[in-house]
C-alpha cells in the first residue's frame, strides 16, 4: 500500500493566540502576503482532486494545521470531508489529523472527530505555570485552563489525541516537573518541539540550546526508562524515532537522516511547499490548482531545496553515531549542535545501550 500524506493550512498563518515563541508567526514575517486568510472552496476542491489522484489501495492522510485551523470553521471541515467521500475510490483508505490550541473545541466540533476518525495534536506546554507563560491569548490571557477543559472533551468523547509541548529553554531546566505532569495526568502520547531561534538566526531568548538539549533529555529518559522497565509505557516521539533505529528501521520523522524527504505543505491560496519549516516564497513548488502533486515533487525548486546544503558540525566526521544522524534535521539541529558541542551526541551516548536493548524486542 503507498502512502501519501498532506499538510494544510486552511487558516494559513491566522490564529486567535499570541504565543510568544510561535515558529509559524516568524514564517509568516518573511514573506510578503504574511496570512492568505481561509482556504476557499474552489481550492479546496482542487486539493482533493489532485491529492486523491493516486493509486487503487492507497492510504492518504490529510493533516490540518496552522496558525490555527478551526478557525476555518466547521462547516469548512464537513464540506472537506463530504468532497472527499464524493470522489475518493473505494479502495483508497482516508485518515484526518489535526493540529490544534484547543480553544474552539467544544461539543460539536468533538462529535465531528469522533465521527471522522481525527488524530488530535493538541498544543499544552506542560503544567499551568510554564504554559500560561507562553501560551496566551492575542489579549494576553492565560490559556491553560480552557485546554485542559478541551482535553476533558476529547478523554470524555473518546477521540485520540498527542499532547505537544514546546521544549524552551525555560521547559528544559524542569524535566522532572514535566514529567510529572504527563503521568499524573496520564497523557500517553507525547511530542516535545524544540524552540527555534528565527529564520535570520535573530536572537531568541526561549531557543533550546544544545546544552539544555542534552541536560533535559538525559533526565526525562531517565524517568521514562525507569517506568518503561515498570511496564508503564509513555510514547515520547523522540524515543519511538531512534528506538528502531537501532535495529536497521528507518525514523517516521523526516530530515533526521540527515535529508529531506518532499513533503506536501499545503498553503490557505494553494500554493504549495516541499517543508512546514520553509513555508516561504522562494520555495512555492506549485498551486493545486494548476500542477498536479507529480509535478509539484518533480519541480526544479522542490528538488533544489531537497539538494540545499545545510550547517554541519565539526564533531560529525568522527561521530560514532553519525549513521544515526548525518546531521540531522537542516531546521531542528540548530537546537542540536554547535562547534563546540553536541547535545544530541552526548544524549545519545548517554542512552544508547538501553537504548539498543529495547530494541531487541521490536
């Protein structure tokens, strides 16, 4: 069965919070229409017909994210999901995910995902303290307690979620407290995001550092393992990608081999990009309305941003886990490494032999 997979941003870069570290804000500034407000029928139609212009027996997957994409609205999504029924073929298989602050989410919208099978993200920095303390609304009101009320909605409607935590600088010196959180609340899907300093490489005072990368995460595997032996078992993203690298098996997550894979990052206009990260006007590979997806993988741009060169360390020529690595993530290293220090090495050889022992029962 091919898999083919395809991210949308049906509110483009329009969100009702102001978090302060926001990546996609930052994005949004390089460019020179910085939001193209909500995706219109014409495109969306346009979307589905090209995406589902794929195989017999195919597994596609449309993942919504922002900014904030309820704010598209429902009716948006039920009019998605109604076009896709329409023209999908019988043997293609159709999964939804959603990345969202939780702030809409209310009854009805639950009904929605449950009916429709969504994968929920939903965004919580952990406990209350360092949560409010990015995550606000536009009038600087904390945001913490209408999540958990979101949480209790999706727990009570049976719809599966992720929790994803931005790991700051200010996150990485309390692990043990983040921790704490995720099992006393039970979350047991679980996605940290480092924070990136800006696109010009501008100052940013909450950006994970390599040194904070290897201190939190040192600690919080310690945690995990511990529990992990108990066979109280936590999904950590990190943890589930380089587990099974250590049998042969390739990562979920792209770029940390070190390259790019072509990803279908879909715009409110319709243009489309080969990397969330990247969503930037030199880097428009084509419109669903006017190129097929083939067409798009095949552009000159798409594949000169696949070629790009990115920042390697120093320390990666004699790295004994450079086939683990080869420099990972052209975006994400930047929080990884600099020339003086690894912080994903020193994790890695911090965990590497329980690590590898884990991975014999894969």
């Amino acid at each position: 069965m091919k898999n083919y997979s395809y991210l949308i941003k049906p509110a483009s870069s329009l969100c009702n919070y102001g978090c302060s570290y926001c990546f996609y804000h930052d994005v949004a500034d390089h460019r020179e229409v910085r939001s193209s407000g909500i995706m219109s029928d014409e495109i969306m139609v346009a979307l589905i017909s090209n995406a589902l212009n794929v195989e017999d027996g195919s597994m596609i997957t449309f993942a919504f994210q922002g900014g904030e994409p309820t704010l598209a609205a429902l009716a948006y999504f039920r009019n998605f999901i109604s076009q896709v029924e329409n023209e999908k073929k019988s043997s293609q298989k159709v999964q939804y995910a959603i990345q969202t602050n939780g702030s809409l989410i209310d009854q009805e919208w639950c009904d929605f995902l449950f009916e429709n099978k969504f994968l929920v993200g939903l965004s919580l920095d952990g406990y209350r303290k360092n949560h409010d303390l990015f995550r606000m609304t536009r009038q600087h009101q904390p945001t913490y307690e209408r999540v958990m009320e979101s949480l209790a909605l999706l727990k009570a409607n049976h719809i599966d979620f992720n929790i994803l935590t931005v790991l700051t600088s200010e996150l990485s010196k309390h692990p043990k407290e983040l921790y704490d959180f995720y099992k006393e609340h039970d979350y047991r899907f679980v996605q940290l995001i480092p924070c990136l300093p800006g696109l010009d490489g501008e100052e940013n005072t909450h950006a994970l550092k390599p040194s904070e990368f290897a201190s939190f995460y040192k600690d919080f595997y310690t945690f995990w393992l511990e529990d992990y032996r108990k066979g109280h078992y936590i999904s950590v993203s990190l943890f589930d990608n380089i587990i099974p690298m250590f049998r042969g098996f390739p990562p979920q997550q792209c770029g940390m081999l070190g390259f790019c894979s072509p990803q279908y990052v879909v715009e409110a206009d319709g243009n489309v990009y080969p990397c969330d990260f990247y969503v930037l006007d030199q880097y428009i590979s084509g419109n669903v309305r006017s190129h097929s997806f083939d067409q798009i993988k095949n552009s000159q741009i798409m594949n000169d941003f696949l070629k790009e060169d990115k920042r390697i360390s120093v320390l990666c020529k004699d790295c004994k886990f450079k086939n683990l690595c080869h420099g990972n993530c052209k975006r994400l290293n930047i929080t990884y490494f600099d020339d003086d220090r690894c912080g994903y090495k020193e994790f890695l050889e911090f965990a590497h032999v329980s690590m590898m022992e884990i991975a014999k029962d894969i």
